[in-house]
C-alpha cells in the first residue's frame, strides 16, 4: 500500500470516528440533541393537541348545525375539519421522526389542549362561526410560537410545515369570520 492510500485510509477512519462520536452526542436521528427533541415535542405536542380538540369542535359544529344557511354551514365546517384532521397525523410523524415522544389517549389531549372544548345543548349558527373563527385565529398563534421553537432549533422541515399550518388556519379563520358578516 502506497504511503498516500495509507494516509487517505487513516483520515477516512479518523473522519468516521468523529462522525460517530458526534451523532452520539444528539442521540437521535435526526441530528438534534435531546434538550432539542425535548423542546420541539414541548412545542409540538400541545400543537397536535389543539388540532384534535379543533377537529372535534368543527365536526361537533358540523352535526349541530341548523338555520337558514344549514347546507352552507354544514358543508363548510365538514371541508375545515378534514383539513384540521389531516395535520394531526403529520405532527404525531414528524415528533416521532426527530426522535420524540407523542400524545398517547384522549387524556393526555385534554392535558395538553389549549383549544376550549364548548359542549353546550345548542349554540347558534353564528355564535358557532365566530367562536370557531377564534379558535383558529389562536391556533394561528400558536403555530407561530411552534415556528420559533423549531426556527431556534434549526429545525427546518417542522418550520416548513408549520408555515402552511399557520396559512391554512388564517384561511379557515378568513372564511368563518366572511360568513358572520
């Protein structure tokens, strides 16, 4: 073996070793240390929490519905929770990829949640609109506070997906806030 291939084996190894001892450090797989994947699923979690229980509000808005503009309404909110239901999985997913640990039961939602749950017999159309509308408006808020734990972090994926989050419940709000008016 010539000196040079001798010399490239050795930085080669040397390189991979450090390499190794390096992602020994973040313990995870993405890169991230565990103070960090502690800190994105702190953010994260209560974020899939918001969305479970905003999910359930709009489909509960959906069956209760009535008044004159019943299929509008009705339809509206059941376009909304589909697309709130659909995040979930996304966040649950993306906790788990950087190594972190998610909601588990229905409890550990109602733990977490910051979104209110409204279980009254009968709220009127409107009051369901403009109290959905809020919702997403504090959920838009929330994301946003999400977008700098994971910004912080260098986090870019989550922050990605968190920014079409936060469009997609600035949408949601424009449309209900649109139909009280």
């Amino acid at each position: 073996m010539s000196t040079q291939t001798a010399q490239q084996t050795t930085h080669q190894t040397t390189h991979r070793s450090a390499a190794v001892k390096e992602a020994s450090k973040t313990d995870s797989r993405d890169g991230f240390t565990p103070e960090q994947v502690k800190t994105l699923s702190s953010a994260l979690n209560p974020l899939l929490a918001d969305f479970f229980a905003l999910y359930l509000k709009t489909k509960n808005f959906h069956w209760h519905m009535s008044g004159p503009h019943f299929r509008d309404y009705h339809l509206l909110l059941d376009d909304q929770a589909d697309q709130i239901f659909k995040v979930t999985d996304d966040i649950a997913e993306r906790v788990r990829k950087i190594g972190g640990e998610t909601i588990r039961s229905i409890g550990h939602i109602a733990r977490l949640q910051r979104i209110a749950d409204n279980d009254y017999e009968f709220v009127p159309a409107h009051g369901m609109l403009e109290e959905l509308a809020a919702d997403n408006k504090a959920l838009a808020e929330n994301l946003r506070k999400a977008h700098e734990v994971a910004a912080d972090a260098n986090d870019y994926a989550t922050t990605s997906l968190i920014e079409v989050w936060i469009d997609e419940a600035e949408r949601r709000a424009w449309f209900l806030f649109e139909s009280t008016r």
